[in-house]
C-alpha cells in the first residue's frame, strides 16, 4: 500500500533538518530541539520534524537503520517477486490444465 505524499515541501524538510544540526548543540535532548524547530517552522507535530531529522542521519550514514534508498530497492524488489510469485502460480495452472490435456483419451 502506498504512503500519502508528505504535507509538507521539501525544502521544508532540509531546512528543519538544517536547522537541527544547528541548534541540537546548545540544547539538552533531541526532542526539545525539534519541538522548537516544529514551533518555528509551523510544524503540526515535534514526531514529524524528528523523524525527518533521523532518516536524514540514518541517509548519511551516521544513524544505524535502512536508508531511503535501501527502501526504494527493498520495495521494487518485493513487487518483483510478488510478480514472480504470480507469473510463477499461472504456469503451474497452465501446466497442470496442458498435461490434463495429454492424458486425455483420443477417439479414433
């Protein structure tokens, strides 16, 4: 199932990242400093601005976890082999229906 396109642009996004890198210097926690990146760039939820701020470490590389890109191929390869896994359970079908066929007695 596809996720909903994000409500906020993207600039938005590594702009509150930007700024966290920034300001996470000179406060005590992670949360408080995206609560006041959320207030300050009119983001509905201090969740949404740290989940930006994380999958942003985790792209660079600086943050354990699967990567955006790593998403986009794991995701094209599952519909892959969701596909393959189709194809595969109509050649069985087919199969079974052509060698039903060849068992069949002739009339002469």
């Amino acid at each position: 199932m596809a996720r909903p396109a994000s409500n906020y642009p993207t600039e938005q996004r590594e702009r509150a990242v930007r700024m966290f890198t920034e300001i996470r210097k000179s406060d005590s926690s992670d949360w408080k400093t995206a609560a006041s990146i959320a207030d300050k760039l009119d983001i509905k939820s201090t969740q949404t601005a740290l989940n930006w701020v994380r999958k942003s470490q985790v792209d660079a590389g600086t943050r354990p976890g699967i990567s955006t890109d790593e998403a986009t191929e794991i995701r094209k390869i599952r519909a892959d082999n969701r596909e393959l896994k189709r194809v595969n359970e109509i050649l069985k079908a087919a199969s079974v229906f052509f060698a039903a066929e060849l068992d069949r007695p002739t009339s002469k």
